[in-house]
C-alpha cells in the first residue's frame, strides 16, 4: 500500500457527465457543439430502457471501475466520497471497523476480490482469529468475492460496537464470525525490551506521524545504551511514502532510500535526513506480509549496509500510488510509477531476499530468537566498544 502522500496531483478523467468527445459539422465551419460520449449514451439508453432501472451512481461507479479493469492493475482503485473520506483517516490512523488492513487479490485486476493484508494487535478481529491472507467472501450479508478493496472496507466499517458477521475463505475452508467494530486510534510504533539488552522497535503500518514516533523511540533506546536495535516489519502492510523515508532517516544519515519515475518523468530520488543513528547495530525483520512501504525501509536499510534483513521473502509490491480527486469528492487512486531501491533493484513482484533465512511458516519466537542471534554476532564483531555502559 505504497502512496506518495506528498505528491497528490489533479487527474483529469473522461467520463459521463457531459464530457466533449466530438464535435460535429458539415458544409461550412459551424460552432463547435458538444455531443455526449459513449458512456453518457449508454448510461441515457439504460436509465430510458433497461427492464430494471439502475441509478445513475451506480452505473457511474460500474463505469469507472470498468476503466480501471482495463488497465489490468490490481492497485488501482475507484474510492466513492465517503470511502475515502475513511481511507484518509485510516492513513491518518484514526477510523472504525473490525482491525483490517485489507488488499486486492491476484485475481483482482480482472476478477475482483480482497483478502486480509494485515491484522490490527488486539482489535476484534484479531481475537476473532482472522490471518493474513484471509479471503472476504460475505460481509454482512452481502457477498464481497469479486468486490473491490473500497466496498468491502466500508461495509467492515461502521458505529463502535455495532456487529457485523463475516465469511472468509482459508484454503479450501471457509470460516464465519462476529465482529463487534471498535474505535481506533493506530498505536502503529511500540517498543520491547527484549534478552541482552536488545531493544525491539515494532512497525504495524505507515500511517502519519510513524517516523516521528520511531525517531522518539530511538532517542529513548539510545539514551539506555542498547547492545542492538531489533526494527520489526513483519505483518506490515504498508502506507505513506514520506513515512518510510522518515523511518529511513532514523538510521542513516543522508544519502538515497528510494526512487521512483513516473511517466514522462525523470526519475526522482527520495533522500533520508542527516543526522541518524548509523552506528547502533541493527537488523530488520520482516516476512511474506511485509509490504510496500514498509520493503522500501527494509530495502534501503539493506542496500545501504546498515542492517541486516533476518526472516522470509517479504510480499514484492513495487508500485506507487497516488490518489487524486475528482469532482464529486470521490477519487482515484492509480499507479502511477515504480519505485527502484538505492542499488537500482525493482521488488515488484520479488520482494526482499532476506540476509538470513528463516524457514517459511517457522513460529514468531523462532525469527525473534535468530534476530538476537544475528545481533549479538554483530555486537561480538564490533568489539567491546558497543557493550553497555550501564543505565542512569
């Protein structure tokens, strides 16, 4: 979920609503007379003729959609008013439903379909029991199987604890539950002190403000001389492009973290601030669910020398997004480049290799256990200058 929050633009799009396709004349020049278009045709003869009238939102909505399935991007996505008027809160990290980070299947550039990207710690439907990778089938009755990320967010959102019962898909299995929706407030940053004097600063998405809360959290580890610093990017979804490069900047000082083209366009290199903490030894973890912003962090980090990547393949999403409103207040969200790590790599579709491989499906405690493994031979390899000094 990688969007260029700082780099919205104004994206004129052709469709319905009296747009001039044409003009008309014959003989001598004549003014110029705007006709409708094809989409206004059609969605005149369906609303003048159809057997079963469908409004005209719907059919502009249906319109839409069917553009962007044209380009064969699974990213790319129509967000009606409201819808994203709460995809802005959520990148805010505020908004109410049941704790889902949600994301288009593979299928979803043709055929429509989400699945759970991420599950929000300690939100319903994590109690419920809900995995990444989850497919939305039914959400409050309404069948979602080829909907679209918007449509089914909005319908898992609603009034703090009201209920709404949803059927996901696993494997060959499918599974129901109730879901209380709850308020929330992202904690997107939290800290641990794990064995041997190792700090764990855990990223759960890049919504605003996470680079300001990880700087502080450094600050604080730094001020207790940790013997290593564990950035955990496991199960993140991703978010906000100046996010990840704020994260970035807490441990480099300078230098490039991400480029991206856009068409028509040179390419733009996005550089970390000066100033951040290059010498505390550092590893980053991550695995098959950590995405888009959060692999831009992971693969700076690693092309730049200045951690050590510790888990699983992470999931390959390589495109940026940038939303740009239309008329009504609804929006469009479309791909509008590809982002290249520092050393020129695109992770489209590849995603990170990590330095040290943890096995696939191998339990939490077992990455966490090889991350203060990696750490503790990187404090050994540095010497005895980075061994605590003792706390204040």
């Amino acid at each position: 979920m990688l969007r260029v929050a700082a780099l919205v633009g104004v994206v004129t799009v052709a469709f319905a609503g009296g747009v001039v396709t044409g003009v008309v004349g014959s003989g001598e020049p004549t003014a110029a007379r705007p006709r409708p278009g094809v989409i206004d045709e059609a969605a005149d003869r369906i609303a003048s003729k159809a057997a079963r009238p469908v409004e005209r939102e719907a059919l502009e909505r249906a319109a839409v959609e069917g553009m962007l399935r044209a380009l064969g991007d699974r990213w790319s996505t129509y967000y009606g008013r409201s819808e994203f008027t709460s995809f802005q809160s959520a990148l805010e990290g505020h908004w109410s439903g049941v704790g889902l980070w949600l994301r288009g299947t593979t299928a979803g550039a043709t055929a429509g379909g989400v699945e759970v990207g991420s599950v929000q710690p300690g939100s319903p439907a994590e109690r419920a029991g809900l995995l990444t990778g989850d497919v939305l089938l039914r959400v409050g009755g309404t069948d979602v199987s080829t909907a679209a990320v918007p449509t089914v967010a909005e319908l898992l959102r609603g009034t703090p604890g009201s209920r709404v019962v949803v059927v996901v898909g696993r494997g060959a299995a499918t599974r129901t539950v109730t879901l209380a929706r709850a308020s929330f407030t992202s904690a997107d940053v939290t800290v641990e002190r794990l064995a041997g004097g190792i700090s764990r600063i855990a990223v759960t998405a890049f919504t605003r403000g996470v680079g300001r809360d990880v700087a502080a959290a450094m600050a604080t580890e730094t001020a207790r001389r940790p013997r290593g610093v564990v950035l955990d990017l496991r199960d993140d979804p991703g978010g906000l492009l100046d996010e990840a490069v704020s994260v970035s900047s807490v441990f480099l000082d300078g230098g490039p973290v991400v480029s991206y083209e856009r068409r028509g366009a040179k390419p733009r290199t996005l550089d970390a601030f000066e100033g951040g903490d290059t010498t505390t030894p550092l590893v980053v973890l991550v695995n098959p669910s950590t995405a888009s912003a959060a692999e831009v962090v992971a693969g700076a980090l690693q092309d730049r020398n200045r951690a050590v990547v510790v888990g699983t393949r992470t999931y390959g999403k390589g495109s940026v997004q940038e939303p740009s409103t239309l008329s009504d207040g609804s929006a469009l969200e479309l791909t509008v480049g590809r982002y290249l790590t520092p050393s020129g790599r695109s992770l489209d579709g590849v995603g990170i290799e990590p330095d040290v491989l943890v096995p696939a499906g191998a339990a939490t405690e077992v990455a966490e256990r090889r991350a203060i493994d990696v750490l503790t031979g990187l404090v050994a390899a540095l010497g005895p200058a980075l061994a605590p000094q003792g706390r204040g």
